[in-house]
C-alpha cells in the first residue's frame, strides 16, 4: 500500500501479541477468527502491550454484536472482507485520523462506509454572564474529559484560560502531564476561525490521546466563548457558523460540545436571534 510499511505478519493471535509487543506498531490489522487466541482477546491484550497502536478489524465475521464488542476493546474501525478491495485503504486512513470505520450492511448495522460511529450529538449551549458559573461549568466539563483518558480543547479569553488552568490544577487534574501529552489545549478566544486548522488540532488531540492509552476509543471535550461573544457583538451569522462549523466536526469524530453565550438585552438582539442560536445546539441552559 503507498505510503504505509508493513513491519510483519502474524499466524495467530498468540504471535500477534508477542510481535505487537516487540514492534510497538502505529496500526494493527486483525481477524475475529485467529488461532490459538481470537481477535477480541488480543485487541483487549493489546491496551497494555501496545496502548499507543490503532487497532483494525479485517474479518469475514458480520455480526453486529461482534462489531459492538470489537469497537468496545479499543478497535476505531471494522471492514468486512468481501469490501476489502474498496474499504481497507480509506479505512486506514480514517483510523490513522482518529475516526472510526465500519463496512456498511454488517448484519443490519447501517453506519455507512467510511462514517463515523456516533452517539447522540451533544452540543450544548449556557446563556449566562456570571463569570465564575461558566468557569465552574467549563472546569467540570474538562476535568471530567481528562481523568477519562480523553482529550480537551478550550477557545477562551486570556484571563478565562489562566482562571481555568488554575481551577483545575486546584482540583488535582494532572494539568502539566495533559499539556506535555497534547491531550489539552487551551487557544486564545480572538483567533480568527480556521475550520482546517481546527479539524487539524482536533486530529492531534484524539491521536495523542490515543496514544496515551487511557481510552480505547477518546471522545473531545470541546468548550468555549467564541461563538457567544460574536453574538453579543450582533454577528448572529457568524457565531452560527462556527457553530455549524462545531457540528460539522462532531460529523466524522466523538466531539462533545459546550458554548458559553453571555446573556444580553433581548430586544437588542431579537428573539429571531435568539431563537437561531438556540435550535443550533442540542441542548439550552439558561443561569
């Protein structure tokens, strides 16, 4: 395959290990059906021996609840082995990026190829302009993220960002040993939109979290202000589009989304506004 090197083969799922181990590859291909030690066990195995790897499933089994259980070991992506000649290559790629993978019609399971598994979208929205409310909201959704294994991205105001760092080095998070992994950042809240950069932050988070093997399968706790303050300013349109922006990125990976909005005079922003930014989120808070 261009651009990818095969560094060795393994006969059963016993050899996979050992070969994992010794090697500390960046991605594994696995079958369900392995001798000796099936697929399932050794990608469960494999969270210790090699917690950085990405682990694929290429196998002839179709079973939904095969694919639940291999996704819930760790695995970002399941291709069936009659669409291996179209899917293998960008199910590579996909997992490599941080999302997941799984072949379309696996026993009913309509994820779609080349789609991403997701839950139920959580883009949630907090109208207040009680300064310490959203920092207590902002530091309980990150902190919460971290100890899990998974990654965090803060858009904030300078003062916002040293408050919260503060806040959650005071609540025991490892806030040091998450900055040096790259599994948290925090970025100034008056840097202009850049979707591609974004998507490129967020591709790095869930790849270092991964390699930090704390969570199979990472989920980003995305929180911030940006979209809010463009809206206090009477740029509706703007703050909509990064919040489209926010669900598009939630499309192809596991995103968790908090916006804090400052509350503003309504008759100056029109309930038409007020009303647009609230039917883009999942869920409305009002404190």
């Amino acid at each position: 395959m261009s651009g990818f090197q095969v560094v060795d083969e393994a006969s059963d799922g016993t050899e996979a290990l050992e070969k994992t181990e010794k090697l500390q590859p960046d991605l594994v291909v696995l079958d369900i059906g392995l001798p000796k030690l099936n697929g399932i066990e050794v990608a469960k195995r494999l969270r210790q021996l090699a917690p950085q790897a990405i682990i694929l499933f290429l196998s002839q089994e179709p079973s939904s609840d095969v694919v639940r259980e291999a996704l819930r070991m760790g695995a970002l992506g399941y291709v069936h082995k009659s669409r291996a000649g179209s899917e293998l290559l960008p199910a590579i790629e996909a997992v490599l990026e941080g999302s997941t993978y799984i072949s379309k019609g696996l026993d009913g399971i309509e994820f779609g190829v080349g789609r991403n598994v997701q839950t139920p979208r959580n883009h949630e929205v907090l109208f207040s302009s009680d300064d310490e409310l959203v920092l207590e909201r902002f530091t309980h959704f990150v902190a919460t993220a971290l100890r899990a294994g998974n990654p965090a991205l803060v858009f904030a105001t300078e003062p916002h960002r040293e408050a919260l760092l503060e806040r959650l080095k005071r609540q025991g998070v490892e806030m040091d040993a998450a900055i040096q992994r790259g599994t948290y950042i925090s970025l100034d809240v008056a840097a202009p939109p850049d979707g591609e950069r974004l998507f490129e932050t967020v591709r790095g988070l869930i790849q270092a979290a991964m390699k930090a093997g704390k969570t199979g399968r990472p989920r980003l706790a995305l929180c911030g202000e940006r979209a809010g303050r463009l809206w206090a300013e009477g740029r509706t349109d703007a703050a909509i589009q990064i919040e489209q922006l926010c669900d598009a990125l939630a499309s192809s990976h596991d995103v968790d989304v908090l916006c804090a909005y400052p509350i503003v005079n309504s008759a100056e922003q029109g309930e038409q506004s007020f009303n647009s930014i609230c039917e883009s989120h999942s869920t409305v808070s009002y404190r």
